[in-house]
C-alpha cells in the first residue's frame, strides 16, 4: 500500500541518552537502552537502570518486531497537512514487553489494525533523524 507524505512532524530535542533510539534507523537498527547489569530495558533512555540504578547502561539493537497493545485512530486534522485518518498505538517489544513505544502503524487501512497484531519497525527519515515506526509484520511469528 502507498503511504502519503510523511506528516509535519515536531521532532524531538537530541541528547547524549536519546540519540541512538532516534538515529540507528539509518542503519536499519532499532536501539534501545539495556542494563549491563541485570538486563533490564531502559526506555524512554536514561542514563541509569531505573531497575538496579547502575550507570552501565548502553543502546543495544534489538528485532523491531513487537505487538500493538493498544491504539488509537486519529481523524482530526491537529495541523495543516497531517494526513487522517492515522493510527497512534503503543507497541511491545519482542524481547522487552515491558518497553512500549509510541508509533505510528502504517502501510495498512487503519481499520485493519487490531489488538495484539504482530508489527515490525521501520524508519521514517525526518531531517537527520530516522523515527521509528510500525507496519504489519510481514510473516506471522
Ligand atoms: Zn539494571
């Protein structure tokens, strides 16, 4: 399925903790922060492991598959130019349910979506940033 433009976008502020969730994607990697520790995903990234508060944490890449926990569809044109409708999902991660990511589900009729549908990352460049997004996994896990 064709996907419109990419919407207008405000993109976030980059800092030392967050710029690899929000640049791997140039390289088709989905980076998160995992605790060296105890193994403990860290997402949104900080510097610490909220879980054992150890400093030795790092961006690890992981599948960029997962599961859609919830959503939403979005049919109000917030701003000129945003394309409606649009889905707006919370998306669990394979090897981390625990870390839910806020994205986009795209490349399917928003009415497809569904709960527990298996998804897959993909990377919508904006400027120099690389925003993960989801669309339907390809093949069923
Ligand atoms: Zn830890």
């Amino acid at each position: 399925m064709t996907q419109p433009a990419p919407p207008p976008r405000t993109l976030p502020a980059i800092d030392p903790d967050n710029r690899a969730y929000w640049t791997r994607g140039r390289d088709g990697v989905l980076a998160i922060f995992k605790c060296h520790s105890c193994h403990a995903y860290v997402h949104p990234p900080v510097p610490f492991c909220p879980a054992c508060d150890t400093v030795a944490v790092s961006p690890q890449a992981v599948s960029g598959r997962g599961t859609v926990v919830t959503f939403t569809v979005n049919h109000k044109q917030w701003v000129p130019g945003l394309p409606v409708p649009y889905v707006l999902a919370l998306v669990a991660l394979e090897e981390a349910p625990e870390v839910r990511l806020v994205a986009n589900i795209t490349h399917c009729d928003p009415a497809e979506v569904t709960f527990g549908m298996a998804v897959e990352v993909w990377f919508e460049p904006a400027e120099d940033l690389w925003i993960p997004q989801f669309r339907p996994a390809r093949s069923a896990a």
